[in-house]
C-alpha cells in the first residue's frame, strides 16, 4: 500500500531540481509559538495517517530553531524526507517545507547510495493544507 501510495505521489507531483530548496507556505495570523505547535501536531497526525504502515516513523523538533524533521519513509527503492521549519513573518508566521524522494542507486552492492533527489511539491502542498484546515477547525472550537 504504502509503495502504491509513493508511487502515486511520484506521479503527481515531483519536481527534478538540481538543488532542492524549500518552499514557503503563509500561515498568516498565526503567532509563531501557536504556529510551532499547529505544525508539529498537523505534521505528526498527518505522517500517521499516511505512512503508519511504513514501520514507524519519528518527529525530531528543535524547539531553538524551530525545525522539525520527519524520520525517512522508505518503501522499495523510494525514501521521502520532509523537513519543515517556522519561521517568524510579520504579526505572523510562515512555514517552509522540503518533502525529498530519492531512489536508491544499487549499482554498488552492500552500500545504500540514495540519488536523484526530487522535491514533492504535492506532498508538500497536502501537508500545508492540512496545517490550514487543522488551525481553522481550532479557531471554530
């Protein structure tokens, strides 16, 4: 299921970059504390959600940097990365996010060699949705 599902993702919105970069998401109104917390809570529901049947995955959140980075999900010769960080803009906040799939290269056996980086816009955009709708759902009670 979960090969199906990157394999669907692969499909739909993979970007080729020489070097991927993060995107930057509004979360306007939003005061970065408040922020931090929406992400990370969105983040944690939203990898649940999608990637429980990968084995398990892990959140690490730097509270001094605001970053968080999800533990790789890995799924035949595919791995997906996402690290999000907030960041103060304003009266507000923004989030920037960088969802990784790679393919791993067995051209040497017995080493892990993972290439051909290629950002997940989709995923990316599907993860800020759900931060947007969650923060929606709070202010409504």
């Amino acid at each position: 299921m979960l090969a199906l599902m990157l394999t669907v993702v692969a499909a739909c919105g993979l970007v080729s970059d020489s070097t991927p970069t993060f995107r930057t998401y509004p979360l306007p109104d939003v005061p970065y504390d408040e922020a931090t917390l929406l992400v990370r809570e969105t983040t944690r529901a939203f990898y649940r959600d999608r990637f429980a049947g990968a084995g398990g995955f892990t959140l690490d959140w730097e509270e001094a940097s605001g970053n968080l980075r999800a533990s790789p999900v890995v799924a035949g010769r595919r791995r997906l990365r996402l690290y999000a960080k907030v960041i103060r803009e304003g009266e507000g906040s923004a989030l920037e996010l960088l969802a990784l799939v790679e393919v791993l290269d067995e051209a040497t056996p017995g080493l892990q060699n993972w290439v051909s980086p290629q950002k997940d816009v989709f995923l990316e955009e599907q993860l800020y949705e759900a931060i947007l709708a969650e923060r929606i759902r709070q202010q409504r009670g």
